[in-house]
C-alpha cells in the first residue's frame, strides 16, 4: 500500500500492480480497493492497474466537509502518481465520479464506465424525496447495517428478502464500515438525472457498458449516456448484472485501453 495527498492534505491510499500503461479502477459504493482486485488480477498483465481507497474508506483519509469536488481532486492526485495521465474505469457511482472528473478536465486518455445508477425515465421508481434525511439520521444513530439496508432497498431497488440473503454473507460487514460514506455517492449522483450538458463536453474516447440480464432502467440509463458524449461507444455485456464478473469485462476492458 502506498499514499499520496490530495489538494486538501487528506491521504489516498492505494495499490499498484501490473506493468504497463497505467489503469485506475474508481469503485462505486460501499466498495474499497479490496473490491478492484479481482479485476486488477486479470489487467495486470497489460496494465499497470491502480486500486485506491476512495475518501473515507479503507486506508484513506476523510477530512470534512465532504464535497464532490474532493473526490475529484483525489482521483486527480491518484493520476498524478501514475505518471500524470491515465486510463480509467469507474463502477456505478464511481462510474458517475470518473464522468464527473473527465468532464472537469483530468488527463484521462481513454474512460470506460459500467452502468452509472442515472435515472432517465420512470421504469425504476424514484427514489424517496426524504432519502438524504432518512440516510442522515441513520447514521446519526449508529445504525450503520440499517443505513445499507435502507440504501439497498430504497436508494437501489434491491428486493427486501435479497438483501436479508446479503445481511448473512461475509461482505455484509465490510459494507457496514464505509457506509457513513454512502451519502458521499449521493451528492456524486446528484439528483439521479444525467448531466447532458456537462457530459456532452467529454471529448475522449469513452466506453459506456451494461450487463444484458440488469434491469432496464439502469440499460436505458447507459444507452442515453452513450448518446450524449460524443466519441463514446455501446457495449453490453450478455448475462451479466450490475454485479459484472471480472472474466466477462477484463477482455472488454483489454480490447478498448489497447486500441
């Protein structure tokens, strides 16, 4: 493990392997480095592949008050220490932070993103208007496994007896540690819509995937994505689901990042 500080001083931590042109994993919620390391297994032999502990998870630091734009400069800091340019990959609402940091302008040469949770139409239902409150208090009580759950069932759409089948597996605890850091991918989401007009700007090459068995709200979210940056392209990944196997996108991933 190494780290390096962002603009703020707080420490990022993160792992390097592989060698190669350098690929930073951006993971989505609840996740650490620890989440990228099956997929950084199958890089490493083309990549120098980058997990890192995003704010307030794992190794990294969290120094309040949380904005958006500290994320950003963490990835920024990650990027730097990669040698100053760098492919990316983000995950969910980590997809949705990498958009946000090409879009800002980071020397990203090549982005790849697998199902940013947007919204844009009403196949999903909404998410609760008192969602943030609801989340807030949660944490605010302590209530860490109450707050996933709360994120699973309301913030995701995850069926009620699924998530109790997840309160029983090993991961359930690991979830619990970096939930205070769930409404951290919320302000990453915004109000769940896509920001077209900041989108629109990226200008690099960008991969939008999704998996052919995930639901069609989240399908119809990375078709409309795709439609929006302007050098972007379409891929979906047949029988995978938002929880996508490292064997069915690491050659996808290989086959865009060596182009």
């Amino acid at each position: 493990m190494q780290t390096v500080p962002s603009s703020d001083g707080t420490p990022i931590a993160f792992e390097r392997s592989g060698s190669g042109p350098p690929v930073v994993l951006v993971g989505g919620a609840l996740s650490t480095r620890a989440g990228g390391a099956p997929l950084a297994e199958r890089l490493a032999p083309h990549f120098t592949v980058i997990c890192y502990d995003r704010r307030g998870r794992g190794d990294s630091g969290d120094t309040p008050p949380y904005a958006v734009e500290r994320e950003i400069e963490d990835l920024a800091a990650i990027i730097d220490a990669a040698g100053g340019a760098a492919f990316v990959f983000g995950m969910s609402s980590g997809a949705g932070l990498s958009l946000l940091a090409a879009a800002s302008g980071l020397p990203i040469t090549r982005l790849a993103v697998f199902e940013p949770p947007y919204a844009v139409d009403d196949s999903r239902p909404p998410v609760p208007p008192d969602y943030q409150t609801r989340l807030d208090a949660l944490l605010a009580e302590g209530r860490r496994g109450d707050a996933v759950t709360y994120f699973m069932t309301e913030g995701v759409g995850v069926p009620p007896d699924l998530v109790a089948q997840m309160q029983q597996a090993p991961m359930w605890p690991g979830m619990e540690a970096v939930a205070h850091t769930l409404p951290y991918d919320h302000a990453v989401m915004g109000d769940n819509t896509i920001p077209t007009a900041r989108f629109a700007s990226i200008s690099i090459p960008t991969l939008v995937m999704d998996g052919g068995a995930s639901p069609a709200w989240i399908r119809h979210t990375a078709q409309e994505l795709a439609d929006t940056i302007p050098n972007a392209r379409y891929v979906t990944l047949e029988n995978q689901t938002h929880t996508v196997a490292p064997d069915a996108i690491a050659p996808v991933l290989v086959e865009f990042f060596t182009r």
